[in-house]
C-alpha cells in the first residue's frame, strides 16, 4: 500500500513543477486600472506611463474587463499615445465587439459574470527607450458605462 504523504509529496512537486516550467519570460508590461462602482464615466480617461526599454517586436493588446450590466454590444474607445512632451503620437478610434451581435453571448475569457475581451492595439511610432502614456477614453456617448470593470494595457515580446 502506497504511504498517504508520498503520494501528496509527489502531486506537490508536479504542481510546482509545471507552474515554474510555465512561466514565460515574454511579459515586458503589463497594468491594469479597476474603475469605481463598475462604471466608466465619460470624463475619465483611464491612463498607463510606459517606458519603452525594450529592442525587439512587442505586441500590445488592450484589455476590458466587463459585467453582464454592460447595456451595448460593443465598445468605441479613443486610443492615444503621449511622449515625454505630452505631444500625441497616435490617436484612433478602437471599436471592441463585447457580445455577439446576433446570439447576445459574451465574447472574451471569463467566468459566472465577468469577461475579459482583448484587441492588438497599433502601437507604432514609438522607439525604444521612449517614455509614453498610453490613454483609453471611451467614446459610447453615454455618460457612464455600467458594466466595465477594468481597462488594462498588456505588452509582451512577439515571437518570431
């Protein structure tokens, strides 16, 4: 018969070990800002200061965090990129599908009632070693969004 401690023992270190060998190096940024009451007001731009240290490709992704008491189906977000003089660099207009159009479901990862939706954002223009502040303005023309959780920026390096 197989001791009780070894066989936790040995679940313990497989644990440990597949944790340490699934960490990855690639996360270079990576910040996210939680917004009171679930609601993003429209005067509030949610804002991340980044230094760009880094010599080589980088994705960038936009992250939204959402409830169930998200109203629409997608989301408009003004997209800016600030330098170290406060001069835009880059200035669109992101639009995020939430849920499906057509069946009503939440689109993203998650789980019960909240969601995660990402989309590659088009940082381009910025050089290495650069400071920046990257902004997210929602654009819905409704004075608060109820049902927006977070707002979060995520660079990583792009394997080639």
């Amino acid at each position: 018969m197989i001791n009780k401690n070894i066989v936790i023992r040995i679940c313990g270190i497989l644990l440990f070990t597949s944790l340490v060998f699934s960490c990855n190096n690639d996360r270079i940024y990576e910040e996210y800002h939680g917004l009171k009451n679930l609601s993003w007001p429209i005067a509030d731009t949610v804002s991340f200061d980044i230094e760009t240290a880094y010599d080589h490709k980088v994705l960038s992704t936009l992250r939204i965090k959402y409830n169930q008491d998200y109203d629409y189906y997608n989301l408009y977000v003004r997209y800016l990129v600030r330098d170290s003089l406060n001069q835009i660099k880059s200035n669109e207009l992101l639009n995020l599908n939430l849920f499906d159009p057509k069946t009503g479901k939440p689109l993203g990862s998650g789980y019960g009632n909240s969601f995660t939706q990402l989309d590659t954002l088009p940082l381009k223009k910025v050089t290495a070693g650069e400071k920046i502040k990257v902004q997210f303005i929602q654009y819905m023309r409704s004075n608060d969004l109820d049902g927006i959780e977070t707002v979060g920026i995520k660079l990583k390096r792009e394997m080639d």
